[in-house]
C-alpha cells in the first residue's frame, strides 16, 4: 500500500514548492528588454520625422530655384547680382543671385541661392543652383544691327 504522503503528492514535484509566478530578476530583465525597443523605436520614428521635414524643405528649395532661373531667362528679373531678397509670396524664404562671365563671350553663368531660416538649425534650408544664360547684352546688340540693317535697306529702297 502506498503511504499518505506520495498518494497525495502532484507528480513531478519532488518536495519542492512548485513556481507559481515570475521571479524580481525576470520581470526588470523583461522591463529593460522592453525600455531598450522603446528607446529605439522612438528614436527611428524620430530620425524619420526629421528627414521628412528636410526632405519637404530641399523640394521647396529646388523649386524656388527653378522658379526663380526661369524668372531670369525670361528677363522678368534683370541679370544683375542680388542678396538676400525675400520672395512675394513668403518673406521667409529668400535668394540671392551671383552672375560671373561664362566660358564664351556671350554667356553669364547665373547662380542662384535660395535660403530658408527655421525656428532651428533642422528646419533650416539652403540650396543653389547654376545655369549658363546668354547675355541680354548680345540680344540687344543683335536687335540693333537689325534695326539698321532695315532701316539701310529701307533708305536704299526709297532713292
């Protein structure tokens, strides 16, 4: 016959309390496995917002400058160098124009810088831009050797 202590005892227990729960060291080595991913996490969601921001302000900037080398080409703004003007429709982005003389006589290399100035150094931006231009100078030289042209050809005409 089997004695009153093994007849009640479970089996697999050998005398020993059987765990019932997580031990102190298991659950704050859990809480800092768990602090660690928070961290990370937080700080590629972070890392993520702050390229998003830059990326949207360098696309502003890039279109500003086109905008502005069009404005140029099509002599809406005369060819002369400018710093720091504000653009119309938001004062806080601003360009500058540098001009230099080009690798032939009649072209301009044109440089635009657009800049913008954030609440802080990341919500800062600033992007230039080059473009060879042909002088206005020569367009105006040319319209003038037509005028006479046809004005001597006219006079020519008319004796």
């Amino acid at each position: 016959m089997k004695s009153a202590v093994t007849k009640h005892a479970r089996p697999g227990a050998t005398g020993v309390k059987a765990r019932r729960g997580f031990s102190l060291l298991e659950v704050l080595i859990s809480l800092a496995i768990f602090m660690t991913a928070f961290v990370a996490l937080s700080q590629l969601s972070h890392n993520g917002m702050r390229s998003a921001v830059e990326a949207r302000l360098t696309t502003k900037a890039i279109l500003r400058c086109e905008s502005k080398l069009a404005e140029i080409v099509a002599a809406v703004e005369p060819l002369e160098d400018v710093t720091d003007q504000p653009f119309e429709d938001d004062e806080s982005w601003t360009w500058s124009m540098q001009t230099a003389v080009g690798p032939h006589a009649d072209l301009q290399n044109v440089t635009i810088t657009v800049n913008y100035e954030g609440a802080n150094q990341q919500a800062s931006t600033s992007f230039s831009m080059s473009r060879l231009i042909r002088d206005p100078v020569v367009y105006e030289m040319a319209a003038v050797a037509a005028a006479a042209e046809e004005e001597a050809a006219l006079e020519g005409d008319g004796l």
